[in-house]
C-alpha cells in the first residue's frame, strides 16, 4: 500500500509508494544528488585555455607562423604542450570546440593589410578567419579570431595555432602579448 505523507518507521519506501510531483526540488538536499546518480558522468574535459606571455617579435610581412601560446590559465588533462609545441593533444576521442585569437600589430600606423588566424589539426588548416585592409591599408593592428568543432581521435590528433599577415613593407611586425589579446583554448563537447 502506498503512503502519501509520514512513512511508518518500520517499512521501507518504494518506487510504488512515490507518485508524480509527490516530491519538490525543495525537498532534496543540496548534495543529495551527483553527476555519479544522473547517469550522465560526462564532462567537458580534456579542457585547456592559455595565452601568448610575452610579444612574439620579428614577424616577416607575408609569412605565416605558429603562435607560440606560452602561459597556461588551466590544463585539466596535461594535454597542452607550453613550452615546446604549443599544441593540444587530448588523449579522448570526441569533438571538441576550439577558439583561437591573435592579435597582430604592425608597430607602424595605417599599414597592416591582411591577417588570417588559423587552427591547423595535424599541420592541415581546419579553422580560418580573415580581416582583409587591402583597399585601403588603415590597419595598425587587428585581432582576427576564429572558433569552430574540431573531432580529434584520441590518440594522436592535435591543434595548434597560426597567424598570417601583410602590410606590403619590409619591417617586421609582432604578436601582442596577455590573455586578452592573443589566447587558445579547447574543450571537449558532452554528447557529441
């Protein structure tokens, strides 16, 4: 027989005995319920975010480098290399989001022409976001960002970060340092 109200102290509750809408999310303990119970167990990790430290000097016009993201913020699975290929190589299969932003700096004013941020998987470009200035060349810095679903296999996949730009002279240019103007990050999607 079902109870609505007070169990008596010497039965036990079962799932007959709880009807419908019989029990609030007021009356569930704040931490009576976990992710373990939910079933789901899933989370978005391997997950990492870092930034460029310090400039990235002496960038050729016309060239294309791999943006050497150098301070990590977080790293949750040590799947991102800081300090020699500056990539991030989960070690779980899925599809993750990836974001990248490179902010690019002419050191001249009114001659920065084209930037393009790219996210390359395994060297190949997967992910680009051009700014283009060529008409009129009034750009002293510009900050092309790019985001994007990347599946990587779990095993030997991995992303890295470039930036390509012109200004059509030969003075060099730089990559601007911190974490709000040169960042990349991932992060692994639940249920993709």
């Amino acid at each position: 027989m079902g109870y609505i109200g007070k169990q008596p102290a010497n039965s036990a509750l079962t799932a007959d005995d709880i009807t419908d809408g019989i029990i609030s999310t007021a009356k569930i303990a704040d931490d009576a319920v976990t992710s373990g119970k939910l079933g789901t167990g899933a989370t978005n990790t391997p997950a990492f975010m870092a930034y460029l430290g310090s400039a990235q000097t002496g960038i050729s016009d016309a060239t294309e480098v791999k943006v050497n993201i150098n301070t990590e913020v977080f790293d949750t699975d040590n799947a991102y290399d800081n300090s020699t290929n500056y990539r991030f190589t989960p070690q779980v299969a899925g599809k993750y989001f990836c974001y990248g932003q490179v902010d690019i700096n002419g050191l001249n004013a009114s001659n920065m022409y084209q930037g393009i941020t790219r996210i390359k998987k395994n060297g190949s470009t997967v992910l680009g976001q051009l700014w283009d200035y060529r008409t009129d060349g009034i750009g002293y810095t510009m900050s092309p960002s790019v985001s994007g679903i990347i599946e990587m296999n779990g095993s030997s996949d991995y992303i890295e970060l470039y930036v390509y730009h012109s200004k059509g002279t030969t003075d060099t240019s730089q990559i601007q340092s911190g974490q709000d103007e040169t960042r990349f990050m991932a992060y692994k999607l639940i249920g993709a």
